[in-house]
C-alpha cells in the first residue's frame, strides 16, 4: 500500500530480533554494539593472558595502528597533536610562542599607547596643530566677546542718552 507523497520517519518502524535470531547472530543490530562487544571481548582477553604470565609488562607501542602507521614510522608537522593535555604532562617552564598576527596585534597596541602618551603631553605634530588651532579659537571667542560687551555698552549708553 502506498504512503502518500511524504515517507514516514524511519523510526517509525523498529524491527526487533527474535531470540531465535540472537541465538543464531543474524539479528540486524547496529554496528555500534558490535564494536562494544568486541571491545568488551578483547578487554577480558587480555585481562585472562596478563594473569597467566608474569615475565613482564608489554610495550605500548604495539598497539594496533592503521594503514601502514605500524610499518613507516612518519614525522608529519600537520598531524594535529592532542588539544587535551593531562596536568602532569604540562611543562611549566615552557613559554608559548606568540603567533606573528598576535605579536603585531600587541605592537599595535603599544605605538597607539605611546602615540597617545605623547598626544598628551603635546610633543606630536597633531598635537602641536590642535594646540595652535585651540589658541586662535579662544583668541577669537575673546575678541567676540570684548565686541559683544562694548555693543551692549553703546546700547546702554544710547538708552541713557534718550531718557535724559
């Protein structure tokens, strides 16, 4: 029978094995049990041969690796190392370099404080235009305001003049 224009979610329909099926291992379970089970097998595997034999603790080194890891041992600078680190693998005494943008970055920051610094004491050559601009704007707000105080002198004189 047909579902329609839109198919259903595909858990919608589980399929659950039979203990028929798991007796005989053809039940459909997904591949990640699989994984686990194995894992749990090999664990017990080597739990059983380390208490059989007592000559001595094994390398870590034969570990199983992929491709041909085991057979060619490479030094690749792009292999992405372990971001993770255990506290007593860090190494306090090592300092961390800085990235060429980080240390242009910083060296960014100090010329501006020290350009800044300088603004302030008015040793830059902006510094020296804003003060001589600054100098004639209060020259001139000066002069307006002397002209300001003398008009209104003349108009209080010219009223004085008229009431007499």
């Amino acid at each position: 029978m047909g579902r329609g224009k839109f198919k259903g979610k595909p858990t919608g329909h589980r399929m659950f094995s039979t203990p028929e099926e798991m007796v005989a291992g053809t039940s459909s379970r997904p591949r990640t049990f699989k994984r686990e089970e194995a894992e749990y097998v090999e664990e017990n595997d080597e739990e059983e041969s380390g208490e059989e034999s007592e000559e001595g603790p094994e390398d870590d080194s034969d570990q199983k690796r992929k491709g041909t890891q085991g057979v060619i041992a490479i030094e690749n600078p792009n292999l992405a190392n372990p971001k993770n680190m255990k506290a007593r693998d860090v190494d306090v005494g090592k300092t961390t370099e800085l990235s060429r943008r980080e240390r242009e970055e910083i060296e960014k920051q100090r010329s501006h404080e020290r350009y800044m610094r300088l603004q302030e004491q008015g040793k830059t050559e902006q510094a020296r235009k804003d003060l001589e601009r600054l100098s004639l704007i209060r020259q001139q707000r000066a002069e307006a305001a002397r002209k300001r105080e003398e008009e209104k002198a003349a108009k209080e004189q010219k009223k004085a003049e008229a009431r007499k």
